[in-house]
C-alpha cells in the first residue's frame, strides 16, 4: 500500500523549471538593437523637447525684462503666449513619451515581436521536454508557461458562480 503511494506521488510530480528572461533579452542582438533604436530616438524627442522649453524660458526672460514698458492688455497677451507654448510643450511630451505615446507605441513594434520570440521559444522548450511550468526568475512576468492541465480558473469560477 505505502509503495502504491509512493508511485501515485511520483507519477502526479510537476516538471517545474527557472529561466530568467532579462538574461535572455540582454544576450539577443535583435534585442539590443530594439532598445538602442529606442534610446536614440527618446534622445532625440527629449532634445526637440528641451529645445521647446528654452524657447518659453527665452519668451519668459523676455517677457520680464519688458514687463514695466507693457500695457496691461500687452502684459496678459504675453502672458497667454508663454501658457500657449508651455501647454504645446506639454502636449508634446505627452504625444511623445505619454502611456500610449509614440515611444510606447515605437516599443510595442519593435520590442514585442523579440519577446514573443522568446515566450515561443520558451513553450517550444517547455512542451518538447515535458516540462509543466515555466517560471521566471528575473521580473515580474511569473508564469510564463504551464500546462492546460493544471489550469483551475474555470474550477474556481464554477465554485464562485454557484
């Protein structure tokens, strides 16, 4: 009885592995490649964007130096033209580097097609070798492979709903 058990034990066991994906990504060309086409054109934005922002200091020093010869009307159009051009800086910081801003969507296109490589690659591995789950190591990802099998969601939402 105890060596039927010991075999039922054995013949449940999870094949459970560690990869560390930063690693990975650090050592492909097409990788760093991505991400130096990325860093290049965020230097470049954050110059357009620095350029913009000496502009307004300029129209802010200007604005000052004259600001005793102004009339009050004068005084509150110069005023409305540096806001103008501060909100214009700020939208284009937000085009460019905002949550779904052209650096983002310049990541996605570029960045994506290397990570799906590698979660490709990492199930080809997992399923070629047996194994039922994936972790990594490195970030936040978790999961990154695991089999159908040991997948309970739909268990626990039955439970949930009844």
């Amino acid at each position: 009885m105890v060596f039927a058990l010991a075999s039922l034990t054995v013949s449940y066991s999870q094949k459970i592995a560690v990869v560390d994906i930063a690693y990975i990504l650090d050592n492909m060309d097409a990788y760093k490649k991505a991400q130096e086409e990325l860093d290049n054109t965020a230097k470049v934005w954050q110059q357009e964007i620095s350029v913009e922002h000496d502009k307004i200091k300029s129209m802010y020093n200007k604005y000052q130096a004259e600001i005793v010869l102004l009339s009050d009307d004068m005084k509150r159009q110069k005023e409305e033209e540096i806001m103008a051009k501060e909100n214009e800086v700020r939208e284009l910081q937000r085009i460019k580097f905002g949550p779904e801003g052209e650096l983002f969507q310049k990541r996605q296109s570029l960045v994506a097609p290397v990570q799906d490589q590698v979660y490709a690659t990492i199930q080809d591995y997992a399923t070629e070798r047996g194994y039922d789950i994936i972790l990594d190591k490195a970030g936040n990802a978790g999961v990154i492979f695991s089999n159908e099998r040991y997948d309970k969601t739909d268990d626990v939402l039955r439970l949930i709903k009844n």
